[in-house]
C-alpha cells in the first residue's frame, strides 16, 4: 500500500525545488533585463544581499534594490548564467531552504568587457504569499577578469580584478578541503 502522507510530501518538496530552482534563474533575466519590480520579488522583507569582500552588504528588501540601482549605474550590458545547483531542506523548518550554485556573468564595467565566475550560497524562504524567495545570497568569486586576462590571471590567486586594486579569489584556495588536499599533496608543475 502507498503511504499517501510519504508522497505527498515528496511531491511538495520537487515543487519547492522546482520553484527554488526557477527563482534562481528568474533572478539573472531580472538583473540583466534591469526589472527593478522583478528584482525586488526575488527578495523577502528581511533578505541579505552579501559577498565576502565586503562589496555586497545589503540588508532587507529595500537596501537590496537600492545596491543594485547603484551596481547599474557603472555596469553596461549584463549577461547571468547558472550552471550546478545544489537545493536541500531545513528539516525543522518546511518553509526554509538552502542552496549553493555555480554561475557565471558577462559583463560590461568600467568600459571593459568583463567575465566573473562565483558561487551563490543561498537560503530560500517560503513567503506567506505561497512563493520562494531569496533570504540571502553569500557571492564569493573565482575570478572576475578581463576577457583578455582569462589566459594570464587564470592561475593567479589575485584573480579578482573588477576594482582598482587586485583581490584574492575567494575559491577554491579558501576551501578547507582543497588546502588540506595541497598540504597533502605535491602539486606538478607539468601535466604528464
């Protein structure tokens, strides 16, 4: 016999995935296409728009749009792209998620043209309204480069260069498990 209460809670949770996972891509167009009322329904009352430099630091709906008013006042054109995306439930809490993902972005800043990969680290919300959005999203980079400076700086820890001074990727290098692997482990400089 099918445990009815069991798959209906399975079917809840890949609608939640679902509608977390079209948040996240509903997102990027919104940002790219500058729909500031989109931007602004991605986010609860409370959310908290952060990136480990200190770049991001909004807190609450309103302060997230106003950062990106201002982060579009000095970028072009902007092209988001998502690409693995990880989505587990808080089990206390039926309306709250987590996810991490990698994207990537195309953009034009400061007159360049510039490519930047990051991670989101985010916690999704179930609003009262029925929809997921977005508590937080923590942005941490493994480089934002020129696209010229793909080929010299890939390699380079100071690969983060959308600012006047270059800065540290935030990832891999900043990663326990990949420190702990090169403390473990002799790297070559050759590929046999």
């Amino acid at each position: 016999m099918v445990d009815l209460v069991s798959l209906e809670k399975r079917i809840a949770e890949l609608e939640a995935r679902e509608q977390i996972k079209e948040l996240v891509a509903r997102y990027g167009f919104t940002v790219d296409n500058r729909d500031m009322d989109g931007i602004a329904d991605c986010f609860t009352e409370n959310a908290r728009v952060l990136s480990n430099d200190g770049r991001h630091a909004s807190v609450g709906k309103e302060d997230c749009v106003n950062q990106y008013h201002h982060r579009f006042s000095f970028l072009g054109p902007t092209n988001h792209f998502t690409h693995n995306h990880v989505i587990w439930f808080d089990k206390a809490d039926p309306t709250k998620a987590y996810g991490q993902l990698n994207a990537h972005g195309e953009v034009f800043r400061n007159g360049q043209a510039m490519m930047s990969a990051l991670r989101y680290d985010d916690e999704y919300r179930l609003d009262p309204d029925g929809k997921w959005r977005f508590e937080l999203r923590l942005m941490t980079y493994f480089y934002y480069l020129r696209f010229d400076e793909i080929q010299t700086y890939l390699g380079d820890p100071m690969r983060v260069r959308a600012y006047s001074e270059p800065q540290a990727a935030d990832w891999p290098e900043g990663i326990d498990t990949y420190k702990k692997y090169y403390e473990e482990h002799e790297r070559s400089a050759v590929a046999d």
